[in-house]
C-alpha cells in the first residue's frame, strides 16, 4: 500500500509541474490535485492495459508512440471524471501526459529498489 501511495505522490507532482509547464492544464486546490493523482492511479491501472491491448497494431506501426496517444487518452478520462481537473485539448494532454511520464520515470529512478508489485 505505501508504494501505491509513493507512486501517487509521485504522479501529484507530476501533475503540479504539469500544470505549472503546460498551458491549457488546471487544477482547482490542492484536493483535487491529490484526488487527481489517485484516480490516475486508478486508470493506469485498470484502464490503460486494456486501451494497449486494444490498440496494440497502431503501436506496433508507430513504434511505441501511440503510447503517448494511450497516456494522454487516461490523462483526459481522469480530468473528465473529476471536476475541477480541467485539460482544453489533445496538445495540453499529450504534453501533459509527457510531463507526469518523465517526473514518474525520474521518480523511478531515484526510488530503485523499490518494489512495483503489492
């Protein structure tokens, strides 16, 4: 559970930078930037392994861009479930999506030995 929680505080700051490097990205309080880094948790989860499966042909054609595409699409479904989380577009969410990815990857990488499983 405290990785999960790591992980999520993780992905609030990545959120936070987002927000501060990406215009068109807004978080209303610092609720809602937690709320937001838990449900994208959630969405990593449980939404994105079926959205790689599914597009996993367009992937294999670009190489493993698409998955930027994928990232930015649960990006957008967690401002979209959560008020006061608001993106304006597929550019704010793409550059959005690619500001949490690297702060999540350095977070990683300062974090080595931790482990991913529950």
């Amino acid at each position: 559970m405290k990785w999960f929680l790591l992980r999520a505080a993780l992905s609030a700051l990545g959120l936070w930078v987002a927000t501060h490097l990406v215009e068109g990205l807004r978080i209303n309080g610092p609720e809602t930037l937690v709320l937001a880094a838990l449900l994208l948790g959630v969405c990593n989860a449980l939404v994105r392994p079926i959205l790689i499966l599914l597009t996993l042909p367009a992937t294999l054609l670009s190489l493993g861009l698409f998955l930027l595409v994928i990232n930015a699409a649960v990006l957008a479904l967690v401002a979209w479930m959560l008020p006061g989380f608001t993106i304006d577009g597929f550019w704010s969410a793409l550059f959005g999506a690619l500001v949490v990815g690297l702060t999540g990857w350095i977070g990683s990488l300062v974090f080595k030995g931790t482990p991913r499983g529950p």
